[in-house]
C-alpha cells in the first residue's frame, strides 16, 4: 500500500525550505508552504503522512514555535490516524519547541510521532549544503560555530554527521516508527527554570516592549507582532517591493513607494534578509544570531514569493 505523503514549512532566511525540500525529495513528499493555507479557515489533509518543517523561534523565551506555526495547527483537522512528524532547524538549543508541538497537534485530536531538530550550526543538511553555509557565513558567526576556523579534516567529519543526521531522519519517517522526540530533557528544564523565570522571560519583555514602544505589560507573544515598529528603510530603498513579496505573513505594504509594516510581523527577517539594496534597518535585528543579511544560498528569491503550492 502506497501512502500519500504533505510536507508543510515556513521559512524566512531559507533554511527550512531546504530542509523541507531534502526530506520531501527523499520521501517522495509534496511540498506546501504553510502561507500558503493560512487564508483557510481549516487545513484538512487527504495525506497519510504529514511532516511540518520551520524554524525555533525564541525558545529560552516563550515555546519556541513561530507564532504562525501555532496558528497553522490550530487550524489543521482530521489528524486522527495519521502518521505526523515534525522537524525545526535552529542555530542553537531548541528548548521545548517539539514538545509544546507535540502538546497542540494533541489538542487537535492528532499525535506527534516523532521530533527532531537539525541545527545549522552543528547539524546540518547534506555535505554540498554544509558546503555553502560555510562560505557564506560570515566570521562572527563561523566562530560562534566552532570558536576556530575549521580544518578540512573537522569540515570533512562535520559533513558526514550531518549526512547521517538527515538521512536517519529520512529513514525514521520512511519506515513510520515513532517515539523520538528531541527536546530538553526534565533534568535541564529544572536548572534552567530559575534562569528563565527570573532573568531571560523579563529582559525579553522589557526588550520587546522598547521595540514595540509601548509601556504595556503585553504577554511576549502578543510584543512580537508589534516589534515592527522598530523597522527602519534609509535612502538605499528603490521601492523594488521585494520585501512585501517575500514577507510570509504578508505584514508589509508599499506606501508611496515605501515599505509600511503592519504590527503582524513573524520576526523572520526575510523583508532584512531578502532586501538587495540592504536598506532595512531596526532593533529588532540586535535580537537574532543570524549572521548579517544572511538567507540560504541554495534558495532563491523566487522559491520565498511562492505563496500556493497546492
């Protein structure tokens, strides 16, 4: 019996997307963005198998789920029997992230069967993947990677655990086993607690309520829609309109030739990332460990405006 297979992903620098494709290639999966079902108001997949692919977002933070993730699975029906995986890239700890999903995708009467986080700084796709990333990267962030520049001998056994990472996931989702899930284990949630509660959660807070400028004690998932406010263009914008295109959660309109941000932002820095005048400025970007206007190389500003994949 052949089962059908639908990878959904979100993505704004890019990474995810490759991961998407890779996993959907190798597991003879369709490939849908998620923005492009976010208009619905349900998603219900024919699919026997069903993958979600997207980035960690602020996990020592809040849940570490992208806030349009989170909507996404509050929409998703008809999960009852289906084998779900999920898959999140990050550039360092993943906190709780699989298994706050993991606690959704049950709340819509469906179950996670396994979990898995590929980081791009230690883990990554396949070896011509890794390739790119470390030409492109810049020195900050290589350093961060490893705290020296990479011999060829520690390049080469990088690429090949990081082959191995993709092709065990590709290979645990093939054969539908179930029951691994990578996330933070009880032992650390318990030494990280203190930390998080009284130091992390509040300087966050504080941070996003300066970005958002408002005085207001908003939770920090309602603070990062409105962190936008914070977005800057300077004279290099020549109204191209490439960050309104590339924006997922559509949060951007051009006034005048301008970029206008509408308070619904995803904090994904595709509209920074994508920008090829370098234009887009803000505080917002002091917040993320992404290196400077950094999107992957193996996708294209084509690949980002695709909105319907169905």
């Amino acid at each position: 019996m052949i089962l059908s297979t639908e990878v959904y992903y979100f993505s704004g620098t890019g990474n995810s997307l490759v991961v998407a494709r890779d996993i959907a290639g190798k597991i003879n999966g369709k490939l849908i963005a998620i923005t492009s079902v976010m208009d619905k108001e349900s998603v219900k997949s024919d699919a026997d198998v069903v993958g979600i692919v997207f980035p960690v977002y602020y996990a020592t933070n809040d849940c570490g789920i992208p806030l349009i993730v989170g909507r996404f699975v509050q929409k998703m029906e008809t999960l009852g029997g289906k084998y779900i995986f999920a898959v999140c890239t990050c550039g360092h700890m993943p906190g709780t992230t699989i298994e706050n999903l993991k606690k959704a995708i049950q709340f819509r009467g469906g179950e996670l069967a396994a979990g898995f986080t590929i980081s791009i700084s230690k883990e990554g796709l396949t070896e011509e993947t890794l390739r790119h990333i470390k030409l492109s990267l810049s020195k900050r962030f290589t350093a961060s990677m490893n705290n020296e520049r990479l011999t060829e001998e520690k390049q080469q056994k990088t690429s090949i655990n990081q082959q191995k990472k993709f092709n065990a996931i590709c290979e645990y989702v093939a054969t539908r086993k179930t029951g691994k899930f990578e996330t933070r284990s009880t032992l650390r949630k318990i030494v990280f607690a203190p930390l998080l509660h009284f130091l992390i959660k509040p300087a966050f807070s504080r941070r996003y309520r300066k970005l958002s400028n408002t005085s207001s004690h908003l939770p920090f998932s309602e603070l990062m829609p409105i962190a936008d406010r914070s977005f800057q263009i300077d004279e290099k914008c020549n109204g191209c309109e490439i960050c309104a295109k590339v924006c997922p959660a559509k949060n951007i309109k051009m006034v005048d030739g301008r970029p206008v941000w509408q308070h619904h932002c995803e904090n994904c820095l595709a509209c920074y990332s994508w920008c090829p005048k370098e234009a887009i400025h803000g505080g917002i970007l002091s917040t993320n460990k992404m290196p400077t206007r950094y999107h992957h190389p193996d996708v294209k500003i084509s690949d980002m405006l695709i909105r319907d994949d169905t």
